[in-house]
C-alpha cells in the first residue's frame, strides 16, 4: 500500500540539514583532515522523535566520517573515510599532500531551492549511492549538509508518532503520496484498519533500525581500525615532526632575520613572497608592502636582459646561480649586489620560487674600479713612459744636433750619431773623455783659448744652471776649424742641489758665422756706400725695427738739424715726431707687409719747427731674408704744402660765394621764429604759462641751428688747417648734405645711402669737406631744371687684379664715397679733360676751372683716387676711393650723461653779462657754486681773494681791457696747478696755439650747450 504524504507529517528537510558540517581549506593536508575528523564534534540536529517536538534541537557529540572542503564558503569537494582508505592504500604521504589534491570532485550537492522533504534528499542519495548530501544556496554558498542516518533517523520518528499502523512498506507510503487527493480518505481508512495488525511490525521496525545502525558503525569501524592505528602513528609521529619543523623554522627565521645580507624569495611571475629585516630595510619599505612587489622593480633597468637569463637558467639543474654586478634602487641610492640564488621545487620536482641572498658590493666595486683606473693609469703610464724614452732615443738619434751625457766629474758616458759627425770623432774616441782632455782644441770667437772650465758643461755641473747659445770653436782630428753653438742642461735627483749629470746639445754654426761675418763686411761696404749719399739734397736715414737710428746723411742733418753723432742711436720716433700718430703706424705696416711705402709725413726738426716731408721708405733684408731695418729718403714739401693750402683757400672762397645767397636767405628763416617767440614770451609770461617751455625749446632749436651754420660758414671760409685725424665719412656726407638742403633749390632731392659699419679714414677734415661741396655743387649745376642728387658711401677691397685695372689702385681696404645726378651728363670728349687745371664748361665769371683738378689732387694726397663715368642726359657719377684705417669712433659729447657737481667754486670770466648769466643759471642748477668777472683785471681779483676756494675757471678768450690769454698766463703764475677750460667763438687751434700751458684742460667753442660745459668741468675736475 502507497501513502500519500500529505497523510504523514513527515519534518521539512531543513530540520534534518546539520548547519555545523566539519569543513576545511584545500591548502590543509591530508593529515590536517583526519585529525579534525578523528575528535568529537558538535552537531546540531532536529531529530523527531516521540520525546520531542519536530522543531526542538539537540546537540549531540560524535565523530563524523566525512568533512567538506570549503574555500570561504564557497563548496569545493568532499572528503571522506573511503578516501582515506584509498589514499592510505596509494601509499601518499599524509603530511605532504595537500586536500586539493584528494578531495572528491564534483561533489553531488542539493540546491536550497529544491528542498522538499526528507525522501527527496534520500532518493537522490539512493540514486548516487552516497551517504552525505551537501545543501547549497544559489551561489554555492555551503549552508549545510545530510546523511542517510539522519534523513532515516528523521522519517523512523515520523513513523512512530502515527496513531496508526502502517498496512505496506515505506515504498508504498511513497507511493500513496502520490495518489491524487480523492483517495486520501480511503487510505486513511485503510491505515485505520490496519493501525492495530502493523503495531507489532512496528514495533519490531524500531528495535531492527538501531541494530542496523549498530551493524553498521561496527563495520565501518573494523573497517578503520588498521587505518587508525596507523593514523594514530602518523599523528605522532607528525606532531614530532612539526615541534621539530617549528623549532627548525624558528632557528632559520632568527639566522635569517639576524643577516645583513637582503634575503628574498620570489615567484616565477617575480613577485616578492618573502623578504628578511635587513631587505626591507635597504629597500626602504615595510614587509607587508613588499609582499606581493614585483622585485623586477628594484633592479636597474640596463640588468633586466642579464637578471632573465638568470632566470631562465634557475629553471634548470643545477638550479643553483652565483652572479655579480646587479643594481638596485636602494634608500641610499643605487648600489652593486652580489647575488647567490637557488631554486625552490615542490614535491613533483617543478621550480615554484627562487630563493637569493644579495650582498651589497658597492664599496668593493668602487674599490675595484679605483684600483682598475689605477691599474690602467699606471699602465698607460708605464707604456707612456716607453713610448716617451723610445721617441727621445728616436729624437736624440735623429736630430741634427749633437747631443753628449756628461756625468758628474765631467765624463762623457754617452753620445749620438750627430756628436760623431759634427766633432770628426768616432764613439769610442768620444767616451770616457772630460772637457780638459788634450785632446779638445777649441777657441773663442775672438780667436782666444777656450778654458775648460768655462765649458758650458762644466760651469753647468758647478752652479746648476743652465747655459745657452755659447758659440765655440773646435779643431777636428784633420785640423779644420768648426764654429759650434753649445746648450747644456742638469739633470737633479731628488733633494739634490747640484746636478748628477748634464746633457749638452750643440750645432754646427760654421756656415751662420760665415755668414755674420760676410754680413758685418757687407754692412761695412753698405757705410761705405752711403757716405756717397751726403752729397745728396734728400734726408737719408737707416732705422731698425726697434726705431733706433743706424745711419743718418748729411741732407738729414740739413734737413732736421740734428749733427750725425746726435741722431745715430737715438730713438727716431722721440727725435722726429711729436707723437705717434695713426698714419705712421699705417706706413710701417705696410713696409713690413709689401717691402715699401710712400707718403706724407709730418716731422719736428731740432728748433721745434713742423714741416712736411714726402718719405720713401724701403725694406731692407739680411742674408737669411729676414727683416732687418728701413731705408728712409725724405724730402721737404712744406712750402709746397703751403701753395697748396693757398689755392685751395682761394678755391674755396669762390665756392663761399656761390653760398652766400642762400644762406643768408636760410639764416633770415631761422632767426625768424626766435625773435618771434621773444616777443609772444613776452606778452604771454604772465598770461598763459603753460606755452613757456615750449617757446623756450622753440628759441633753444633754432639758436642752436643758427650757431651750426655759422660754424660751417666759417670753417669752410677760414680754411684752417688741421691735423690729419682719423674720420667717419658719415658724418661729414651728413653736415655736407644738411647745408645743400638748406641752400639748394628745392627742386633737387638728396638720396643718401650710408652703412652703419663704415669704415673710418685718415684725413683733412677741411679738404675732405671742400671736395664733397665741389662735387655737389658741380652735381647741382648740371641739374638747371631740378633732378635727384645722390650721395652713398661703402666698405671695398681691392685685391692685386684690380690693381692692374688702375694704376692709382693698391692691394687693401677702401672706403668708396659716390656722388650721382641726373643731370645733363658729359660727352667723352669733355670726359677726359675735366680734371685740367682752369678746364671749364660753365660761363665766364661763373667758374674758376679749379674745381675738379683740386677734387683730384686732394684725393691723392690722402692715398685715394678718382674714377668718374657719365652719359649725355643720363647724368654723372663721381667715385672717390679712400684708403680705409681701423679706428673706433669716439663717442660723441652729446650723448654723455649730465654730471651733478659735489659744491665746487668756479670763477666765470665773460664779458658779456649775458653769457656769464646763463653759464652762472647752469652751474648753480647742477650742485656748483660761482663767482663771474666781466673782465681779466676782475678775474684775477677775484681769484686772488678766493685762490684755495676756487677749482676752476672758464675763461673767454677775447674781451676788452685784459684779453683771456693775458688773464690765463698771470692766474697760471700765480698758480700754476690752476684749471681753465678756454671758450671762443673763434679758431680753437689758433686760439690754443697762443695759450700753450698744460693747465688749459679744454677749449669749449662758442656758443656752447650746458651739456658740453657741465662735461667739460667734470672731465678736468674728476682728474684731480
């Protein structure tokens, strides 16, 4: 008969399910598991019985025969008595094999979600024919788990607490659970009748179920007794085993802790798995950081390759690597390992970690590398020093030059080739010799014995010093005659005064003395043939490059009037010329450079007098080509000069007069606005002041317009002449262009072109100013009906090839200045006439004809030349080629700072109140006190009342009663440390000329701007 199981209560399976199952980790070993399973555990269960609820629990304590193998909760496998009896049949080692490896996998588990009743988990352990059924949740979370006793334990209790007898076997119960509900009624009849018959067999069914339970530990337990014997062994056996592993790891930890050595161990991925004290401490890191760390990371980046083969090598036997040189990044920077490393295997054999002890060799790397470089240095040394002795035996026995050792009584222990062929003696009969040997026959130059004792070698080895360039003479074995230059050099040991030897070196002179004495007699017939030359009218004179004079004729003597015996010897520069100008150290130059040069020169003869001479100048040679002194032949063009200057004044006048119009018309426009302004400052001071300083800059501007035409005007006229200076052509094309502009019709336009590296030369102002206001002049009347003028300026060398283009050209820097019109042009014919004196195109009255011939000669004075080029109404242009000089600009005046004064006296002597007023205004207003004379009478009495206040004096030239001239030479008796800056509106080199006393500091032209007063007064002050 089937029941239906709605007709019994049977407990739901969650009553039965043991929460509490015996579980452990698959890292455990298999002697782990057993001893866990071996003890008494507490279960708690729900069994039903008749002396208990269904929901009650007990807790019972029995040894189990089954535990679960759980990674966190998670149901990995089981493990089991039968395992243990079929891995103890295996002969696998308890203590060494982890659970991993012997649990029983897939584990049949029974889903919460399908939990029913106690037969559903019965039939599914019937159907696998197990004994423990695992309960899982939908994540395999272990909840867990049932046995077949516990599911029989839970269904016999059921069964007892019927009020009626079951009539069929547990299967027809089952069966009757699955009767559809209209038979439920006839059943529970049936159940009824049968309640009393079934007792009996239930009763026997209870007394039955324990004896099968009993039957059955028994069995299970006869079936383990070998096993836990043998167990019982193990566990002893392990439990000595691990005291002793634990005592052998404690040792081995302290042995490892206690190292200075890094000891680390890593994984075959790198990673850091263990690392002693002393790694954390050198890696500078906690342990818990390091774990996990790949160690890769520490390792210099360049052993990476080398620490992989390492690696890699490890995996094989021996398994076991000694390296050196590994770098790692440590708290006290990067430092060398020396590393001993072994690989760890497991039980199968296979390398699972690599152990390495790293020992830091910094300090004995270092000290290799130092004794390395050391070693190498003292071979290079060494290898050096073969070299050196092998190049100087190779040099010794090479050289031209004789070379002996001398030791230190004298001997000679060692000689060269050269030593044999120069002395005309063999080796042996050079060795073993001393300077007093009979033997050496040697002269001075004079013809006078040559003691031994002065042998260089000898006077060398007595005083330890060295002797040079002792010319000596010596008798070879055949008797002939050698002139030898002799060196000698000690040689100390250390802590030694004199030497222990000498090397002595010498060359054979014979043929350098012959040739200073073909020079002596070829110079003596060079003075012989020079006397010849007094009768000559021209300066003749011989210099060396020291500027000594080494022959002076008689035309010198007449010329500059120094007697010869007065000149020779003598210092030519401090003899001829007031000072060293440019242009002379241009000449000499060039005669050092091409062997001659010609020019003018300006000289001082003995009474003082400057003339002008026309030198020549000639380089002259020794015998071994080399340069020895200069031949001079001068010739007086002053009063050519003097001509010359006169016609260019008379040329310039004339030019003057073509100008006059125009500036007078310019000068008119100029002093307009300012006697304007005067007259509106006048009105409008007290009106309206804010205009007043403009009208002040308007009146400054054009006052200071007005005294530049004016200095031009007169300079051009006066035509004084100055020194040859050195020029910037800039300049001078800018004032000559400023003055066209201001006088020319407007219908001409001006282009100019001027580079700002342009090269400076040496000239006359004057002349150099009068040939670019011919040549524009000239430029202008070609232009009646207007056209453009232009006027540019470059830098140029000529090289030799252009010189054979032009006769006039020399190799060197130029400076090329071109004047352009576009005017009227000249045909060829006219072309080659218009450098002829008095050749003219223009109309009578109109032009002198001088104009270009003196263009000409002016620009060959300089050194310079003339090309010209023009077309019929194309124009013309002007090329003038000047030789260029090196020379900086000096800083123009303007542009230096103000300088304040410190409370400084200075005495203003003008005699216009005016100018003593404004020079007053000036010099109170930058920290100067003043007193003003309008005379020199007043000057000097005022100077004599406050001669120890008073630090200068600025002092007119020209006033009435008592000049500037006379005023300066009494202040200058009275003091002669007194400072003057004279101030003129005339000529200042005129002017200085008549005042020639050291204490007048500066000449400041009239009129003068506070700026150029204030920096003169501070230039002579701040040198005292």
């Amino acid at each position: 008969m089937r029941f239906n199981n709605q007709l019994i209560d049977f407990s739901h399976l969650y009553h039965v399910i043991d929460h509490c199952p015996l579980t452990i980790s698959p890292d455990s070993y298999i002697i782990d598991a057993i001893i866990l399973m071996s003890q008494e555990k507490t279960h708690n269960l729900s069994p039903t019985d008749s002396n208990s609820a269904t929901d009650s629990s007990v807790c019972a304590h029995q040894e189990t025969d089954c535990i679960l193998v759980v990674e966190g909760k998670k149901l990995l496998g089981i493990f089991t008595y039968k395992d243990v009896i079929r891995i103890t049949a295996n002969k696998i080692d308890f203590s060494q094999v982890k659970m991993a490896e012997v649990m029983t996998q897939p584990v049949i588990a029974l889903t919460q979600s399908h939990l029913q009743n106690v037969f559903t988990a019965l039939s599914l352990l019937r159907q696998h024919q197990i004994r423990h059924l695992p309960i899982v949740d939908e994540e395999e979370q272990l909840l867990g788990i049932v046995t077949e006793t516990s599911l029989l334990q839970a269904i016999a209790g059921e069964v007892a607490a019927l009020p009626q007898i079951l009539q069929d076997p547990i299967d027809d119960c089952r069966q009757a659970n699955q009767q559809p509900e209209g038979g439920r009624c006839q059943t529970h009849n049936r159940l009824k009748q049968w309640f009393t018959s079934q007792s009996i067999e239930l009763a026997q069914v209870n007394q039955v179920q324990p004896t099968l339970e009993e039957l059955q530990l028994k069995k299970r337990t006869a079936e383990l007794l070998v096993s836990y014997e043998l167990l019982q062994q193990e566990i002893t056996e392990r439990q000595r085993t691990e005291e002793a592993l634990q005592q052998s790891e404690k040792l081995y930890r302290q042995l490892v802790e206690s190292q200075t050595d890094l000891i680390t161990r890593i994984d075959l991925q790198g990673r850091i798995t263990f690392a002693n004290t002393a790694a954390c401490q050198i890696l500078g890191q906690q342990f818990d950081e390091l774990l996990g760390q790949h160690l890769f990371e520490f390792f210099h980046v360049d052993d990476l390759p080398q620490i992989t083969a390492n690696i890699t090598t490890l995996l094989s036997p021996p398994h076991h690597l000694i390296t050196d040189e590994q770098r790692l990044f440590t708290v006290g920077g990067v430092r060398w390992f020396q590393w001993n490393v072994t690989a760890i295997k497991n039980d199968a054999g296979e390398v699972v970690e690599l152990q390495g002890v790293g020992r830091d060799i910094t300090e004995r790397k270092q000290m290799e590398s130092e004794l390395q470089a050391a070693l190498c240095e003292r071979q290079q040394a060494e290898s050096a020093l073969c070299e050196s002795e092998e190049r100087y035996r190779s040099v010794v026995a090479a050289i031209q030059e004789g070379v002996v050792l001398h030791e230190a009584n004298g001997n000679i222990v060692a000689c060269n080739a050269s030593a044999e062929r120069i002395l005309g003696r063999s080796h042996d009969h050079i060795l073993n010799r001393i300077c007093n040997d009979p033997c050496w026959q040697t002269i001075h130059q004079d013809g006078s014995p040559f003691p031994s004792d002065t042998h260089p070698a000898m006077v060398t080895l007595r005083t330890g010093q060295p002797c040079s360039n002792v010319v000596m003479g010596v008798y070879q074995p055949n008797g002939q005659l050698i002139w030898i230059s002799i060196n000698s050099q000690p040689l100390f040991r250390d802590n030694d005064s004199l030497p222990y030897a000498v090397v002595v070196s010498f060359a054979d002179v014979s043929e350098l003395q012959a040739a200073l004495c073909d020079r002596k007699q070829a110079e003596q017939k060079i003075f012989e043939q020079a006397a010849l030359l007094d009768i000559a009218t021209d300066a003749i004179l011989v210099r060396d490059f020291q500027s000594k004079i080494l022959f002076w004729n008689q035309g010198a003597e007449r010329l500059y009037g120094w007697r010869t015996e007065e000149a020779l010897g003598k210092n030519l520069q401090q003899l001829l010329y007031k000072k060293i100008t440019p242009p002379l150290e241009a000449a000499l130059k060039t005669v050092t450079e091409s062997g001659s040069w010609q020019g003018e020169l300006h000289k001082v003869t003995k009474s003082g007098k400057e003339i002008i001479v026309e030198s020549r100048w000639t380089l002259m040679r020794d015998a071994a080509g080399q340069p020895k002194s200069i031949l001079s032949v001068d010739t007086d063009i002053t009063q050519k000069k003097q001509l010359e200057e006169q016609f260019f004044r008379a040329q310039r006048l004339e030019s003057l007069g073509t100008l006059a119009g125009g500036i007078a018309h310019d000068l008119n426009n100029i002093l307009t606005p300012i006697l304007a302004a005067s007259q509106l400052l006048q009105v409008r001071f007290s009106q309206d002041k804010e205009h007043y300083q403009h009208l002040l800059a308007i009146i400054e501007s054009n006052a200071k317009r007005g005294s530049a035409l004016v200095k031009q005007v007169l300079s051009f006229a006066r035509g004084f002449k100055g020194e040859r200076t050195i020029v910037q052509l800039k300049h001078l094309i800018s004032e000559i262009t400023l003055i066209a502009k201001q006088t020319f019709p407007k219908s001409i336009e001006f282009a100019i072109s001027i580079p700002e590296d342009l090269w400076a030369i040496s000239g006359d102002v004057t002349q150099l100013h009068q040939v670019l206001m011919n040549l524009v002049v000239n430029a202008r009347d070609a232009m009646p009906d207007g056209g453009t003028i232009k006027i540019s300026a470059a830098n140029k060398f000529i090289d030799e090839a252009y010189t054979y283009m032009n006769l006039d050209a020399k190799v060197g820097h130029y400076i090329v200045m071109t004047i352009a019109d576009t005017g009227m042009g000249m045909p060829p014919e006219i072309l080659d006439r218009i450098f002829d004196p008095f050749f003219t195109t223009k109309e009578i009255g109109t032009g002198t004809g001088l104009g270009l011939s003196t263009v000409l000669g002016i620009i060959k004075s300089h050194g310079g030349f003339v090309s010209v080029s023009s077309k019929v109404d194309q124009g013309s242009k002007f090329k003038l080629f000047l030789p260029a000089v090196e020379a900086n600009q000096a800083l123009d005046t303007n542009n230096l700072e103000i300088r304040q004064g410190k409370g400084e006296l200075i005495l203003i002597v003008d005699d216009e109140t005016q100018i003593c007023e404004i020079a007053k205004i000036i010099l109170e207003k930058y920290n100067y006190k003043t007193l003003t004379a309008n005379n020199g009478i007043e000057a000097i009495a005022l100077y004599a009342q406050h001669k120890q206040q008073i630090r200068a004096v600025l002092m007119d030239i020209m006033m009435p009663e008592m000049d500037g001239i006379t005023a300066i030479r009494t202040l200058q008796k009275m003091n002669p440390q007194v400072q003057i800056i004279a101030c003129s509106g005339i000529n200042p080199n005129e002017t200085l000329a008549a005042v020639d006393h050291p204490g007048v500091q500066l000449f400041v032209s009239k009129p003068y701007t506070a700026q150029e007063l204030l920096n003169s007064l501070h230039h002579i002050l701040s040198k005292n």
